[in-house]
C-alpha cells in the first residue's frame, strides 16, 4: 500500500505524543528528529519481518558478520533515500513547518568504528541489504565510540563521544535475547550422564544482551540487521548479601566492570588491565555472538545438524578469531560433538579477511592472559595447534622452523592471524595487490600449505550513499545523460565516457564542484571559522593518522609550496587548499605530532596576508562519515601517497574518483586497481613500488643523503627545525633524515622527489580546465568496479556460497 504524507504526519503527531507528551505545534526539532526516526524504524521492522519470513521459508543460507567496528554514519538520510521515501517525508514535514535537511544534522555520526574497516563493513551491510543477501551483522554498543576529536592549541585532544542521544532512535532493546559470557575462574571435567561435561568454577558471569539497529539498502527487498551487544552483569550474580551488610561499592562493582565491556572501541593496551578489557571485549562480541546464532538455527531447523549448510560467518579482521576456539566449544560441551565433526563445521563456517600488513595489527596476546581469562578455549586453542602441528609435519617434515612460524603459539603470545587462517575455509585480502602481498609474505606458509583457500575480493563502497546521497546535484546530472539505473549497477556509469567530449557537460561537472566546494567552505565557516577560498584547488587527505599512510609528505610538500611562495609572494600560482582529517590513535605520539604540525602550518600559514587564500592548509576537526560526505564531493585532487606495499586497499581512493576528483597516488593497494580502470593518462601515480621498496630497504635507505644532496629537501627540513607559528618540529625533522635502524620506516625522503614531479604535472593539468573536467568524468564512468554491490557479489559466490533471496 501506498505511503500518503497524510499519514506519515499522523505517524509523527502519533509518536511526539506517545513519547514526549508533545504536539506538533510545540515540539523541539531533536523531538521531532526523534519522532521521525522511529517512524522510519517502524517501517524498516516491517520490511525487515517480510524479508526474514521469506528467507526462512527459503531455507536460505545467511551470513554473519563479526566486527569490531561499523562505521555506518548517520541513519535518517540513508534509510528515506533507500527507502524510496525522501521526497514525500520532505512534503510530509514541510506541512507541519520542519524542515527535513535540518532534522538530518540532529542526528549524531554513531562512533562505532576507527577507519576503513568499520566503513567497509557498514557498506557490506547496505551492498548486502539492497541485492536481497540475507546478513546480520554483530558488534558492541560501545557507548562513547571511539572518540570525539577536538584540536586545542593545535593538539588533539580526546573527549568521549556521545552518540546515543540521537542515535538510541535507531535501536531497539531486546532483552529476550540475553546470553551469558564467562570469564576466570576454573574448568573442571567430569563425566556424566556417560559422557564428559564441563563445569565452570569461580568464574565471572556476564550476560550479553542485544540492541537491533536496521540497515537498508536501496531497491532491494531485504534489511540487514546490525547486533550491537551490551554487556551487563549476570542477574544471578548479583549479591544480595552485600548489599544486606551495607557493601554497597562490592555490590556495585560487579556491575561497574561489567559495563566497562563497552564504554568505548579499542581501548588503550598499553597496560596489562587495557589488554584483558581488549580480549574481554573480543571474546564477549564472538561468545554472544555465536550462541546466539546457534540458538537461532535451533530454533528454525530444529537440528545443529544442517549447520553450514545454512550459516557463513565471517572474521573480519583478526579480533574476532577467538570465533575458532568458541564454536568449537558450544559444538563439543553444549552439543556433544566429537573433536573431529566440531572442528569439521567450523572449519566449512569461517571465513577471514586480512585488511592490514602492518605488524602492530597483526594481533598477539599473551598466553597466560587467554589461559587465567578464558580458561576453557584456551584448552581447545592448545588442541587446535596440536592436531594442525601434526597435520602440518606430515605435509613439511622435519621444517622446525616452518613449524614455529605457523605455530598458533609462540613466544608466550597467541597469534590470533594464525588462528584465523588455520580455522577459516577461505582467506582474503582486499585488493589484487595486497592479497599477493599476503600470499608471499604474513602468510607464505599458510599458502603453500593450503593454496585454494586463498583468493582476492577487492573493496567496494556503498555508491549510492556516497554519490547519491552525498552528492545530490552530480547525481541529477548523471541521471539525466544516461538514466538512473547506474542506482542499481553502478556499471552502466561506463556510459558516461559517451560524453567526454561535449563542453557543456564538462561545464556542468565544473559548476557542481565550485557550488559544492562553496558549500564545504560554509561548514567549515560555521563549524571551525575558518575561511576557505572556493575558488581554490581542493586537494584533500582523509584516513586514520599513521606513519605508513604518509601524511608527513604531503606536509613537506606543502612547506616547499609556503616557502617558495613565501620568497615571491606575487607569483602567478592556482590557489590551493590543502585539506586533511584524521583521528591519531590516543597513544600515538608520533601521530599527534604529525597532527600538531598540521596546525601550526595551518595558522602560520593563515597569518601571512599575502599567501591566505593563495594557499591553504584546514586540518578539519573531528573527521567523520558526515564530514566525509560533505568533503569528498567538494574535492578535485586525493591524496592517496601510502609507502608501496603497505595500504591494503584504501577506500577513500574510491570514493573520491566516484566524485570526480582524481588521484595523486602510489602504486598501492587498490590504486593499482583504480590505474588499470582508467589508464595512466587520467591517474598521477608516482614513487617506488613495492618490489622498489623492499629493494631499497633491504640495501640501507641512508635517508641523510637525500637531505645532503637534495636543496629543496634540506630547505624543508631545516624549516621543520625553525617551526612554525613559534613551535620548533625538530623531533620531525630528525625522525626523517635519521638513517640505519633509527631511519624513518616509511622514506618520505625517498618518494619527494617524484611527488613534486607528479603534482607539477598535476598543476599544469589543472590549468586546462576542458583537460582536467574530461579525465575527472573519465574517472566517474570508470568507477562503477569500486560499488560494494560488485564486492559483495563476489563475497557471496566465492566466499560465502550465498544465494539471493527471491520475494
Ligand atoms: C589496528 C589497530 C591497531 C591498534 C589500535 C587499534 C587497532 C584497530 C584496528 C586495527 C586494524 C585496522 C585495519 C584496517 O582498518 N585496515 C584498513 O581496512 C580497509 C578496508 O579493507 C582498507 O581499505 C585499508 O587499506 C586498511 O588500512
């Protein structure tokens, strides 16, 4: 039945009343926006039971994804505009005098995820959503997020980030779903009822309870649930007799630590009691988790039997690889499984993707930390190694040091990637090139042991959300030369290279990038006073701050820029805007300087009269995904400069090109990718390739010479030393000329050579506007391979064996 804007004034007057005791006529906005919301889950819970009805009847097989982070940004935007409901919501409200645009900003961004991977995850879960996969996705309802980002004096400081206020709107309770997560104490084994049982004593009772967030997809007929889990303390464990004897703080505590579970994503591990609350968090998402997907299949087939049949789920990432021991577990003690048929199903169940070289990713935890917390699958972790060593000395006899290499333990640690690769059906890495990487280094190994069980996906981006939505006047454009199916295969965007040649659309995609650059530069008016000119090239750098992704060179290009400009103040330069957000992890110091560095050229920069608005540097305060969404599309050049062989996808890179901006990058990641799509001409790559890089790291980077031998070089680092804005970066400029051991791991001195080459060419480029519009919109038409819709498909056939669901 038809939606009329007569009812949905009526849902709203309804909800307003109910839950607020308030009238349209007297509302507040955040009222309102609240009213609204739940309007819209209502229409999503409908949709969401209509779907689960069908896929049941089905016997559809369902995927689970496990992940720490879901980046899923705001909500209300993106469910009316999948829903197909915008228009009419906008109509509906107006008539009672509110403005829909300005119920979207209420809303708070949901801080349930750090970077790529939890953006990734919430684009799975729309690309899965919209072609009818069924998929749940789990996580913890981390209450603070990861942090909110504020810059005081120039220095990141983190406050806890309140998402809920706005955002519970979206959630729904379910305490009938509770499932108890126990940590210490004690395993015994006893046998009863002739077999073996397993007692636990003494330990720490927890219980698990679900929030359902809903996530649409446009066009599709499905609604993939998000699980956010909150942790409490077990109702049974509360002690009467404390509270009896006036204990009030011992009969609290057990509650307090209980909710220390989820206050906030990755807390610090730099000591002992933030690396148990890591591994707590870890164990109690997967332990809820996997019950309660055991539970659920009980419930509709009424066997454990028909299992894999019906369930894919997926370890993202290492930290939920305890997903190995804890199946295992529920298999053998609570379904009386044999080793050999447990480890069967959870070896045709799990699936893992890697989404980082970096070592310091590549979890470990200490030993005698998994055995006091989780006694239990400690015990099955030492059985799982001992049955995969034995098998792996049959294949490789007598290769010791192959053994240690793939041992699940070593050194006192637990390696969680190995764990993941040994019990995982399939492992994939996130672009061609990484998922090569993988194969011949982390997991070298692994891969010559089992080879079939390697493959690459590459990443996706959820197209709709960050064209569509986020960039409406591009896609009415778009709409209107080639129709808007490319909403739904985002491969018909291929027809826009039909029009490379016609002026007046070129035209048109330079006056959307100039009214959306006016935009961009009206927010961060409002929000940071900071003045931008439009007119400027907007040249932008957006990721997590970290040494590998070389945020340090962009800077140091920009400083030879400021220094040249400073010396002749008149010269004929395109005015340039550079523009970075990034959150640095709270412990690393590095990082944070980089960021305070950012900042002091920013405001010296921004003092100078004759250089403001000729050239720009905006460190933009707490980047999020709205904040992504009103950047990209004002962008032209993404920065996109990781070290070769170290970014394992990007996705950044993919959203930007799907804007029109285009790329001055290296060959990583999926850059590779994106040069392949478009062709060498419509992409500046430059700098060393991975082979180059270990090439040059394995003869000695003597990153002292480039400083001796390079003028411009030694200019910019003798600036760092001077500083700027009265603070000396010194620190910085020795952490890059330092050589041997001490030398600078990602060699930015290495690659600036051939990245002021690669940007004075991109410069020229930009003098030629018909030149530079013609590859942006090249670069549009040869984006639709980068839609999670494509990943997805990919992941469904490949990896999961998952087939749509026909309503
Ligand atoms: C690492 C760490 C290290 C210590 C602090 C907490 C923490 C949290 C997460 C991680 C792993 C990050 C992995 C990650 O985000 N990888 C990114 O995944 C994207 C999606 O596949 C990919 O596009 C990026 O290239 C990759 O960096």
């Amino acid at each position: 039945m038809e939606l009329t804007a007569q009812q949905i004034r009526d849902a709203v007057a309804g909800k307003l009343s109910r839950y607020y005791g308030a009238e349209v006529g007297n509302a507040v906005p955040a009222q309102v926006y609240k009213a609204v919301s739940l309007c819209v889950r209502d229409l999503l819970m409908a949709k969401k039971q209509i779907f689960n009805a069908a896929a049941r009847k089905q016997g559809a097989k369902r995927v689970y994804y496990l992940c720490m982070e879901f980046l899923i940004g705001r909500n209300l935007r993106n469910n009316l505009s999948n829903l197909g409901l915008e228009k009419l919501f906008k109509k509906a409200l107006a008539a009672d005098g509110f403005d829909l645009a300005e119920l979207y900003e209420i809303e708070a961004d949901p801080g349930l995820g750090n970077g790529g991977l939890g953006r990734l995850a919430a684009c799975f879960m729309d690309a899965l959503a919209a072609q009818n996969y069924p998929a749940m996705g789990f996580t913890l309802r981390y209450e603070y997020g990861l942090f909110k980002q504020k810059i005081v004096d120039g220095r990141q400081i983190e406050l806890p980030d309140e998402w809920l206020d706005s955002g519970e709107a979206w959630t729904v309770p379910r305490n009938d779903r509770a499932f108890t997560v126990r940590f210490g104490g004690e395993v015994r084994e006893v046998w009863e009822e002739g077999r073996l049982k397993i007692r636990y004593e003494n330990c720490t009772a927890l219980e698990a309870f679900p929030y359902d967030l809903m996530l649409s997809g446009e066009g599709g007929d499905a609604v993939s649930v998000l699980r956010l889990w909150g942790v409490r303390a077990a109702a049974q464990g509360f002690d009467m007799a404390y509270f009896s004897h006036g204990d009030y703080a011992a009969a609290l505590l057990r509650e307090t630590e209980a909710q220390l579970l989820t206050k906030v994503l990755y807390p610090s591990d730099e000591h002992e009691v933030g690396k148990t609350l890591r591994i707590s968090q870890q164990y109690a998402l997967v332990s809820a988790s996997l019950q309660n997907i055991l539970k659920e299949h009980m419930l509709y087939y009424g066997s454990i039997e028909t299992l894999p049949d019906k369930t894919a789920i997926h370890v993202n990432d290492t930290h939920p690889a305890l997903a190995a021991p804890e199946l295992m577990r529920l298999l053998l003690d609570e379904h009386g499984f044999s080793w050999e048929k447990a480890w069967d199903f959870t070896t045709r169940i799990l699936h893992y993707t890697n989404h980082t070289v970096m070592a310091e990713a590549l979890e470990q935890w200490g030993e005698e930390l998994i055995k006091s917390r989780l006694p239990r699958v400690h015990m099955i972790l030492r059985e799982i190694n001992n049955r995969f060593l034995k098998e792996e000395w049959e294949r490789f006899p007598g290769d010791l040091a192959r053994q240690e290499r793939m041992s699940i333990f070593g050194g006192g640690q637990v390696r969680m990637a190995n764990l993941a690769v040994i019990a995982a059906r399939r492992v994939n890495g996130v672009s061609a090139l990484h998922s090569d990487i993988i194969k011949q280094s982390v997991f070298r190994d692994f891969y010559e042991m089992s080879p079939d069980k390697f493959l690459n996906v590459t990443n996706g981006i959820a197209h709709r959300r960050w064209l569509c939505q986020a960039n409406p006047r591009l896609d009415k454009l778009i709409a209107g030369l080639i129709g808007d199916g490319y909403r739904r295969d985002a491969g018909e965007l291929k027809k826009l290279a039909a029009f490379k040649g016609d002026k007046s659309v070129l035209a048109s995609l330079a006056d959307i990038k100039l009214r959306n650059k006016t935009d961009f530069a009206d927010f961060v008016k409002r929000e940071q006073n900071f003045t931008l000119n439009p007119e400027a090239r907007f040249d932008t750098q957006i990721k997590r701050l970290h040494e590998y992704k070389r945020q340090l060179l962009n800077v140091l290009k920009i400083i030879s820029l400021y220094l040249d400009l400073r010396d002749d103040p008149d010269a004929d330069v395109t005015p340039q805007a550079f523009i970075f957000g990034a959150k640095a992890a709270a412990s690393y110091a590095h990082a944070k300087r980089v960021i305070a560095l950012i900042n002091a050229l920013s405001a010296q920069i921004g003092q100078n009269k004759k250089i403001k608005g000729k050239l720009d540097v905006l460190f933009l305060e707490n980047y999020n995904v709205s904040r992504a969404e009103r950047l990209i599309p004002a962008s032209e050049v993404s920065q996109q400069i990781s070290l070769a062989g170290k970014e394992a996808s990007g996705t950044s890179n993919m959203k930007f090109m799907l804007n029109g901006a285009l790329t001055i990058g290296t060959l990583d990641g999926a850059n590779v990718e994106m040069r392949e799509a478009v062709g060498e001409g419509d992409i500046f790559i430059f700098g060393l390739t991975a082979r180059g890089v270990e090439d040059l790291w394995r003869q000695g980077y003597y990153a002292s010479a480039y400083y001796t031998g390079n003028a411009r070089i030694r200019r910019i680092v003798d600036a760092l030393k001077t500083g700027f804005a009265g603070e000396s970066f010194a620190d910085i400029a020795n952490y890059l000329v330092a050589n041997q051991i001490f030398s600078d791991p990602y060699m930015c001195l290495a690659d600036f050579g051939a990245y002021m080459a690669a940007h004075e060419k991109l410069d020229a480029l930009y003098k030629k506007p018909g030149a530079w519009n013609k590859k942006a919109l090249l670069n549009i038409a040869e984006s639709g391979r980068f839609a999670a819709d494509r990943s997805i498909r990919e992941y469904a056939e490949k990896v999961w064996d998952l087939k749509p669901v026909k309503i």
